[in-house]
C-alpha cells in the first residue's frame, strides 16, 4: 500500500500542474508552493529568538480553519512564547487567511512526498504538531511519528463506511501515528475503539465555539441592514435568551427575511418557485460558486434582484433608495455570509441536493431555524436539529411551501424554532477548553510537556 500511495502522490503532483495550465484553483494550487522551502527559512530565520519552540497547525481548507480558529487563538494566548504556523492543503483557505494574525507563519502544505515532508520538518522542528478534523497525508504523519513529535486530530468526527475498502485500511494506519484523537461524539470514539484505535477522548466540536465567539460581535453591514431594517429591532428584550444573541425579532415586522446561504442552482430554482407564490419576504441570496455564469442564472430566476456588488458602488441616495423597494439581494462576494445571520428570521442551507449541505451551525447559533435539503445525513448536527424541532428538510417545491406556511402560521412556532436553535448551540459549546484541559500543556523554558 505503500508504494502504491507514493505513486499516487506523484500522479496527483503530475496532474495538478498539467491543470494549473487551465484552471485558476490550479494556478494557485502550485503557484503558492513554489520556492516554498527557501520562504520557510527565510521566515524562520527572521525570528527574534531562533530556538522558539513552534506549534504547527494544518487545515484541509478554510471550514477547517474556522473551526479551529478558537482553539488556535486559545492556545496563542496561553501560550505566547511559542510561534504558531499554520498550513493550508487548499487555496480556499490559504488565500483567504494567509494574513491572519493569530499566527506567525501561514503557508501552503508542500505535497506529500517523502522528500518534501523530510525537508519541510528539518526547516520548521514543530514542537508540537495539530490536524484539524482531516486531511490525513501519510508521509507526514509517518515522518512525524517515527521523529516522536507529539501530533494530535483535534475535532474529527467518524463513519463506519469510511472503515470500508482499501481506504479504510489506509484511514487505520494513519490513525495510529497520531498521539492523541480529539472526537466530536461518542459515536466516533466507539467506532474508532472498535477498530483497535484506543488514543481518543471524546472533546465536542469546536465548530459550536466558533459560532457561538462570532454572534457575540458580528460584524455589521450597513448597505445589508439597510435593506432589512424594517424588520429588525435592535435591542432585544432582556428576556430573550441567551444573552449573547444580538437580534430579537420584532413582533411589528412589515416583512421576514430569509438568509439563503452557499445555494447551488436547484436550491435557487427551488426557491425562485416559492418566491413567486409570496411577495412578503425579503431574500438574501449568498451562492456557493459566484462567478458571473452563476450569477447571472440567479438573475434569470429573480429579475428584480439587486447585486451587491453593484449597488453598493452606487450613491449612497441611490443605493439606499433601491435597497428600501428591492425584495432579492443577491451577495456577490465571498466572506461575508456568516455575518449575515444575523439579519435573518429564517435561514435557507444550500448543498441538499448535490453532495451534501454547508454550515448550517453559522445561522443556529443567530437562533435563526434552518432549511435544506436531503442530503444531510453525513452531518449529526443537521439529524439533532431536526429532532429538535429548529431544523426542516424539504425534498422539492411543495416542501419548502409547507415549510413555510409552518413557521409563519403562528408566530409562537418561529419563536419557539428560534429558541430551539439558541440552546441547541449553547449546551455544545466548550470544545476548546475541554481539549485545552486534556493537553494539560506544562509550559517551561526548555520544553512543552504533553500529559498521555
């Protein structure tokens, strides 16, 4: 298996280039790992203290990285005398947080053959080394396991088809390289224990700290809240809990507003035919892919929408006047959905009817009841909220017209959703101070000790 996986890794590297030479994803792919090795030393030789002991954290993409993100900023403040670097597999993440702050080094992974992995490791020396959820390379996890530097899966979550076939038998090698495997649920750890994989502590998501730290301070949008304002109230009601969700809905709301997020065209064909059954509802639509194509078919299917990136190179005057009359906003730009939950009284998740669907746990954490489609089962996040009663799965039109007609025929029902979806986030929380305490990190000035 071995040999074999060498081979792959230089078909893939072979392949990845012959691409590049089309693709713009590609272009970044290899364009953002050339000459990686020289960049690598020359930013570590920049250190004002050459010996610091440096924690290495590796994301898939940016998913990955937002959902460690409290951790890593956690893990920086308690421990301010290490460097962090961070590695990015996909330039979906490497481009978008290539400048955060929170570390000292944010790079691309060099691939995964045996040369780069020995040269990548003689460069950085990690202290200690973290996975976030996946991406499990071989090379590197072997290297780093033969040299004893302590490595640790933080937020992985298990299936038992994925223990199936050859990449089963590849997933349970790897697996034994790392130290320790932080699990979401109990699920994964008596999956993972039944495959002789005993290294693993049951620590939640950390996808739930993220969510709950970004509705503390979300980030507001003004040409967005202009075209919602005649639905939200600004102060909530003292009542209202939990205390760190900003927006209350107003009961005096002259419309609702429907967050449509990382949608793909059947999720908007979808949408477009209910739309039309209703004039009421003002809907924010935020595609997963935002090239002009896509673009312009969300057009075909609302064409009385506003794009954002339009409109808001318009007079202020202008803008806002357009904002005030339009029902359809169409977001034309990548990073801004997750602040825009908070505008929304319900939020529609895209990705049901293709290969599965995207964060639902950005909208629920803004008590904000979700709806997708069918392809939800690869997610327990998506199965509990469905339990309990703040999340819908619809297979067609007549679904999502039923759906709606639920939520809004009688305001108790919305409220109660809402209310589900605040405490559904809030019993989850504290992945992070959960792994934090088991890591039992003992800081000294030689050496980071690992307890286990």
């Amino acid at each position: 298996m071995t040999f074999l996986y060498q081979i792959f890794i230089h078909l893939f590297s072979f392949s990845i280039r012959i691409a590049s030479l089309f693709n713009k994803k590609a272009r970044l792919f290899v364009g953002g790992r050339k000459d990686i090795f020289e960049e690598l030393k020359k930013k570590i030789s920049q250190l004002p203290t050459p010996n610091s002991q440096l924690i290495w954290f590796h994301c898939a993409s940016l998913g990955e990285f937002e959902q460690a993100r409290p951790f890593i900023e956690e893990f920086k403040v308690q421990s301010s005398k290490f460097r962090v670097l961070i590695t990015f597999f996909s330039p979906s993440g490497y481009e978008i947080r290539k400048n955060f702050s929170g570390a000292d080094f944010v790079f691309y992974l060099p691939m995964d053959a045996k040369r780069n992995v020995n040269e990548f490791l003689d460069i950085v020396n990690p202290s200690l080394v973290f996975f976030v959820k996946y991406d499990f390379w071989y090379n590197y996890l072997s290297e780093l396991h033969e040299r004893k530097i302590p490595t640790y899966l933080l937020s992985a979550n298990f299936r038992e088809e994925q223990f199936k076939g050859v990449y089963g038998t590849y997933l349970r090698r790897v697996l034994n390289f790392f130290t320790r495997i932080f699990v979401q649920n109990e699920s994964s750890e008596k999956i993972l224990n039944a495959q002789q994989i005993k290294n693993v502590v049951v620590s939640g998501d950390m996808r739930y700290d993220k969510v709950v730290q970004a509705s503390l301070n979300p980030k507001k949008i003004s040409l967005v809240e202009h075209f919602t304002s005649s639905h939200l109230s600004p102060n909530p009601s003292p009542a209202s809990p939990p205390t760190h969700l900003p927006w209350e809905r107003s009961e005096t709301a002259k419309c609702k507003v429907v967050v449509c997020g990382s949608t793909w065209t059947k999720d908007e064909e979808i949408i477009a035919n209910w739309k039309q059954e209703t004039g009421e509802w003002k809907l924010i639509i935020a595609p997963h892919e935002i090239n002009e194509e896509h673009i312009q078919k969300i057009i075909s299917l609302f064409p009385d929408s506003l794009r954002y990136s339009v409109v808001s190179k318009e007079p202020v005057s202008t803008a806002l006047d357009k904002l005030e009359d339009a029902k359809v906003l169409i977001i034309d730009n990548i990073g801004m959905l997750s602040n825009l939950y908070q505008y929304a009284d319900i939020a529609y998740i895209g990705g049901g009817f293709g290969s599965g669907i995207h964060n639902i746990l950005e909208a629920v954490a803004f008590g904000v009841p979700v709806i997708f489609g069918p392809k939800h089962h690869k997610f327990p996040e998506a199965n509990e909220i469905i339990a309990q009663g703040g999340g819908f799965c619809i297979s067609n039109d007549n679904d999502l017209k039923k759906t709606m007609e639920l939520l809004l025929s009688d305001e108790k029902i919305l409220k109660m959703a809402s209310m589900t979806c605040r405490n559904f986030v809030g019993q989850r929380k504290g992945a992070t101070e959960k792994i934090l305490a088991n890591l039992q990190i003992l800081r000294t000035k030689t050496n980071v000790t690992i307890a286990g």
